[in-house]
C-alpha cells in the first residue's frame, strides 16, 4: 500500500509511481513517488510505471421510460448508479425524464368552512360532475376525496360556550354544525357521486378570529397517508380553498398548547400546536403531495408569499362565489405538471451536487434542476455532476423529480489506496532491500528485526519504540518530520531547493531564515540552522543593521544628543524627542524656561539664561495674600451679619408701634359700651402706656 496520497489540488490529480526501486534520491521521501505526471515524468519515471486510477461509473438499474409496463409507470431513468471516484476529481453523469400520458392523480379537495364561507359551500356542493370531467382530460385513472377545517376549538380561537360550540353561526341561520377544527369526510374515490353525496352533507361553521387552521389541516392530509387513502403511484393533490389566513407553530401559545407539532397523525383530539411552515414543506416534499391554493383576492398576497416556501405549489385566485375553482384547478395542475425539478435528499459529508438541465428552458443550480414549459411526452436530460472531497465508503443519496415516485440511488466509493502489484510475493526478499524485505508498490516492506528505507538497520533485540524515541526531539515528531529514523539515528531528506536537513534531529536547514527586502539575511550574511549569521560590519535579525553609530553622532559630537540609543545605526529617541538626532520635540516644554541650571542651557546650545526665581519673595507673597483674604471674608461675613440684626430690629419696631394702637381702640369700645350717658369728653393726655380722658356725664 501506498502509505500517502499526494494530492494535487491544482490539477485535481494524483499520480503514483509504483515499480522502480531507485527512484529515490539519497535523503528523499518516499512521499515524492506520489505527483503529478508531468513532475514524474521529468524526474524520469516512464510513463508505462505511472499508475493514475480513473473515476468509475456503473449503471445497475437502467428501466426504460414507458408509460405503462405491468401496470407501473417509469418516468425517470436511471433508477441506481454506483460510483467509484477519487477525492477531488468529478463525474458527470445524465438523467433522462418524460412525463407519461395519462399518469394516476389523487386530488384531495380541503375547504375552509368557516362562516364567511357559507356563499361558497353551495357551489362545492355542485362541483363534482365539473371536477371528474377536468380531471377526465388529465388522466382515466382519478381519484377525489374531501375535507373540511375551520380552527381549534379552544379560545381565543373558538367561542368554548357549551352552546355556542353547538352553534358557533349566526342565530338566524339554522344549517350550522357544531364548532371543530379538521374534519375528514371522504377518502379518495373514483365516484363522482360519492364525493357530492358526501359534500352535500356538510354545513357552515364558525370561529371567532379571523386566521383559520389551514396549516394544521394540510398536515394531518399528508400524514395521515392510509385515512386519506393516497396511492403509492399516482400524482397528489392538495387543493385548499379559504378566504382568510392561517396559524402557525407558536400561535398556540395564546391558548395553553405549549406542545410543539409532531408531526404526527391525529384525527382526533388534536392537542398540539399549529405546524410551522417549514414542518409542513418538509412533510409534503416526504410524502410528494402538491398543492394548489385556490384562495381569494384578499389573501392572494399572503398564499404567495407561501407558495415560495411550500415545494411544488401554485396559487390561483377565487371567484367571490368559487364559481370559478375547477378551471383554477386545471390551470394550476398545468402550471405544476410542466415544470420539472429534479433535486436531491440530503447528501453525504463532503459531497457536492450541480444540476445542469438540458432543456429550452432550464435553470442551473447546486441544489436543483430545473425545465419549465415541459409538455406531457416531451423527454428532458439533465446532466449532474457529482464531487466526493474526501475519503469514504458506502454513502448514498437519491435523486428524484418533485412530486413524483420515480428515484435515483446514487452510492458512492472513493479510491484513496494504492492500485500497484508487488515485483514479487510478498515476503520474497529482495536485493532492492538488502534481502531483509520484499517489494511493495516500490517501496521495502522490511522482515521482522530490519528498519529503515531499505532494511538496512538490524535492530536485533533492540526495543523498536526505543529506537524511535531516540530520534525524537522533546517527544516531538520523529526527526521533526524532515527524516527518517535508522537504527536510532536520523537520515535527513533534502530541502526543496536540494540542500539537506541537518542536525541530530533533522532540525536545521540553510534555507528558511528570515528575509530583509526579498533577500535572506538582507544578503549581508548566511543562514545557518534558521538563523542569520551576519557578516562583519552588520547586526540584527535579518542583518539590515550597520554596526557603526556614525548617523547617531551630533555635531558636538554625542549620541542622539543623549536623550536616546543608536541602533541599526539610528536614534530611538525617548520622552517624544524625533529623530535623526534627538534634538526637537514638538510636545515638549523648553527645558531652557524650566530648569534652573546654567548646564541645561548650555546643553540647550542657549547663549542667555533667564534669572532663578526668588523663592523668598514668593513664599512672603503667598502668606501676605493667604492673610488679606482671610481677613476680607470675616468683614465680609459680619457685615452680613450686621445687615440681617439691623433688619430684625427694624422689624421688631413696627410690631410693637402696631400693638399700642389696638390698646387705644380697645379702651375706646369700653367707653361706649358703658350706660353712663356720655356727654362730653376730651383727650387729656397720651402716653406709651396710658390715655386720659376726661369725661362728662
């Protein structure tokens, strides 16, 4: 076995080299058997020695179209592919598709009866002659069954009064059955009158908001697959009829249903939340139902919306009556029929699929094929490519038109070993390997107790793993993956420009150093083991730097002016100084203005210092200024003081000036209310406590 693939994802190749024991270079892998083949061929293997294994395609199932053979219909051929691929490299492959004449439909007609659609049931009533004659120019083998929903029967969604429940209509109408929310009331059958004997039956119902249950309902008609009684062959139908929206998944919750959908069927006692949109596309893709939603002008908007979600689905728009539903249906059922899709289930890891139609009208996809306008007869090819990017065994995928039974199974295998005989039994020494080994695929495969590319280490009783560890740096990778291990001892491979690994463990090579402008060590020294060995007169990494500091120097003959250090023959200046030398430092404050030694200044290259401050002065200032301040804020302090008694005062006077009046008044009303017959009398004299008066009686 080859023990690795070389894979070339340029060229989307692999090549290997199998027989020629010598083409190996001293120190090279084994690994450079595997290439391209041009690489092989000009490292001088002969083009008979290259093995290069193809992809390959075998057609196990192969029915021929027809429309009818022992009572089947074969729409799509063919029916099983094996594939046998290597990673990377695609096979193309084509699927042929006709529509067959007078293929079996199943049409399961679902209506809203709500009570908003009471003007429309008496048309439906009528329907069946006028849908089995539509039906008649599709196909002689139809069916039609019936059924009907409204919504839950719980609140907010149902009015749950015991007699309302009975009779959820408008008290004047008398033809209303009781509140539900799915009803199945007939299985497919192929007699029209079955179908009107049981419609005929039915009554308008009602609800209190305006959505309906019609996810609900669609859900339990395509899982209940044996109530319904859908066949096996035949083309299903949906036709759903309402003139109001719908509930989805988490609409529930407004009545208690925290139980999700389950996809499931229930008849009866339905205690689940609404499905969502994409539970309901999933199980009418499962079970290949298609659905015609033949719907009013109100809601056109939002079915369509729908239909972009739901597989295999046509909108049409309703009479106010329904008058008009038969030819909707018809139309509808055109519109789906020619328009063939040709898709796929999920796939393997690592799979890839593209569809490319051959067809007039066609669209090409990695999810989907698709021919448009296809009429009844008319066969379409679609080539499909299939990629597998890894290693695997034992995967399929099928592919299948929408809606229809017909399916491919596509199993896949990849090809990841080598495809070579041995030069010999196994096990036969050989002279290639010292006589210790036989011949593999080119490659020794060494008898127990020999190592090494060509058998030549005898290991004796030597512990094996021993020996490798031996050739392990820090319980790292063997040889650090650039050797191989012999006898304990590490047999370095070349480098890709043709130098060698070196050192005990293969570690060190004169080739991978670091480079200064595109040249390793700045081409001014020698790459030794990974690193730069420069040549004199040069430091650094990658030996970019001069070791002189003749560009550091200033006139005055310093570095960097002391405010920094030369490296690489450059100042890095510190504290915001910029180079070359130091010398200016746009942020910073005039060291000239702030410090106080004359050595600054000269350092400054300044002729004229300014005078030291007097600290003296400036300390009896600020006391002098701490004092005045302090003795202006209590003046100011009892001045306001001052202010505030003086206006208490002031106020004070006036009360006491306004109580010795009302003294004055009061005395007066005591000399009138006296029986003493008051005949004259005069004010003597007036004091702060007391008035005089002398009266005459």
């Amino acid at each position: 076995m080859c023990f690795k693939i070389y894979y070339e994802e340029e060229f989307s190749f692999f090549f290997l080299l199998p027989f020629m024991q010598n083409f190996t270079k001293a120190g090279e892998q084994d690994a450079v058997r595997c290439n391209t083949r041009a690489n092989l061929i000009s490292a001088g293997c002969q083009e008979n020695e290259i093995i290069s294994p193809a992809n390959k395609l075998n057609i196990a199932k192969n029915d021929p179209l027809s429309a009818s053979e022992n009572g089947q219909v074969v729409q799509m051929r063919p029916q099983k592919i094996d594939l046998d691929l290597r990673p990377g490299l695609p096979v193309s492959f084509n699927v042929s598709f006709k529509a067959a004449e007078g293929h079996p439909v199943d049409l399961y007609y679902l209506m809203d009866l709500s009570y908003s659609m009471r003007d429309d049931l008496a048309n439906v009533k009528v329907l069946g002659t006028d849908l089995f004659a539509a039906l008649r120019k599709i196909t002689k083998h139809a069916r039609i069954g019936f059924g009907a929903f409204v919504d839950k029967t719980v609140l907010p969604y149902t009015n749950t009064n015991k007699e309302k429940l009975l009779k959820p209509c408008d008290e004047n109408d008398q033809q209303c059955q009781a509140a539900f929310g799915y009803r199945h009331v007939l299985s497919l059958t192929p007699n029209k009158n079955d179908f009107e004997a049981e419609v005929k039956k039915q009554f308008i119902s009602g609800n209190l908001d305006s959505p309906e249950g019609s996810l609900d309902a669609m859900m339990q008609a395509a899982v209940c697959e044996d109530k319904i009684g859908w066949n096996s062959n035949s083309t299903r139908l949906i036709v759903l009829t309402t003139d109001a929206g719908f509930h989805m998944a988490g609409d529930g919750k407004l009545a208690g249903i925290l139980e999700p959908n389950d996809e499931q069927c229930h008849m009866e006692n339905n205690l689940y939340d609404y499905p969502s949109v994409g539970q309901l596309a999933t199980q009418l893709e499962k079970n290949r139902i298609q659905t015609i939603f033949a719907v009013t002008q109100n809601v056109e908007s939002v079915y369509k919306e729908l239909s972009k979600m739901i597989p295999k689905s046509e909108v049409g728009v309703l009479s106010s009556d329904s008058k008009n539903v038969v030819e909707l249906i018809e139309g509808a059922y055109n519109a789906l029929s020619s328009k063939v899709t040709i898709t796929h289930d999920s796939l393997p890891e690592n799979v890839r699929v593209v569809y490319r139609p051959i067809c007039s009208h066609g669209e090409k996809s990695e999810n989907q094929g698709v021919c448009d306008q296809v009429r009844v007869g008319d066969e379409v090819i679609f080539e499909i490519t299939v990629t597998a990017d890894l290693c695997m065994e034992n995967k399929f995928f099928t592919i299948s038109p929408r809606g229809i039974k017909d399916t491919l199974t596509v199993t896949i295998n990849t090809t990841c070993k080598c495809q070579c005989d041995t030069a010999g039994p196994i096990g036969d020494p050989h002279p290639h390997c010292n006589m210790r080994g036989s011949i593999s695929c080119g490659i020794c495969r060494c008898n127990k107790g020999h190592v090494g590319q060509f058998c030549s280490c005898k290991i004796g009783d030597k512990d094996e793993h021993t020996l490798r560890a031996s050739c392990q740096k820090d319980n790292g990778t063997k040889c650090e993956g650039r050797g191989d291990c012999v006898c304990g001892r590490c047999e370095c491979h070349n480098t890709d420009s043709g130098s060698q690994y070196y050192g005990p463990y293969c570690e060190c090579d004169d080739d991978h150093c670091e480079k200064y402008q595109n040249q390793q060590c700045g081409g001014n020294g020698e790459c030794r083991c990974g690193k730069c060995e420069c040549n004199p007169g040069f430091e650094g990494s990658t030996c970019q730097c001069k070791t002189s500091d003749e560009a550091c120097r200033t006139v005055n003959n310093s570095v960097c002016n002391g405010r920094g250090s030369c490296k690489c023959n450059q100042c890095e200046c510190r504290g915001g100084y910029q180079r070359p030398h130091c010398l200016e430092c746009p942020g910073c404050t005039d060291p000239c203005q702030t410090k106080l030694s004359v050595q600054t200044c000269l350092i400054c290259n300044s002729a004229e210092c300014p005078p030291p401050p007097n600290f003296i002065a400036i300390i009896r200032g600020s006391v002098a200024a701490v004092h005045l301040i302090g003795i202006l804020l209590l003046m100011l302090i009892k001045l306001l003081r001052y202010m505030k008694d003086l206006k208490e005062f002031r106020k004070f006077e006036n009360e006491k000036k306004k109580s010795k009046w009302a003294e004055v008044r009061h005395h007066s009303e005591l000399f009138v209310q006296t029986e003493i017959a008051v005949t004259h009398f005069r004010l003597v004299s007036l004091d702060s406590d007391c008035v005089f008066v002398l009266v005459s009686c």
